[in-house]
C-alpha cells in the first residue's frame, strides 16, 4: 500500500537525491513544496516525489541548469 506522505528520509531513500540537495530543490524549484506539520517536518506527497524524479532527470540527463529546470517545469504547467 502506497503512504500518502513520506518524511524527507523516506523521499531521499526513494529518489536518491540526497536531503541537502531535497532542501536545495525547495528554495529553487517553486513547484516543489512538500506540505509540514505543525513542528515544521516536511511531509513529501506522492506527487513531490513523480516532481524530485523529473528534477533529477532534468539535471543529470537533461544537463539543464536550475533556471534551465524551472522553466521547464513552468511550460510543462501551461
């Protein structure tokens, strides 16, 4: 069964960005914003994680920059 939310530790084990890098990703990428708990524990949805894969693939194999990902990401909205 799949969780509705998993704490930054699951999302690295997951995706195999590392948590600073997880961190890194949320000043920069506005569509990447997990939801927190009352004591500010980010709680990444299932969606966060689909978006942190397409960022990863976007740098590694797309080589883009992160301007280069937030437009991307921002056409892909529209």
């Amino acid at each position: 069964m799949e969780k509705l939310f998993y704490s930054i530790t699951e999302a690295e084990d997951i995706t195999g960005v590392k948590i600073a890098t997880l961190r890194y990703w949320e000043e920069q990428i506005p569509q990447l914003k997990p939801k927190r708990t009352e004591g500010g524990t980010r709680r990444y949805s299932a969606e966060d994680i689909e978006l942190i894969h397409t960022i990863k693939y976007l740098s590694n194999e797309g080589h883009l920059t992160m301007e280069g990902i937030r437009r991307q990401l921002a056409n892909r909205r529209k």
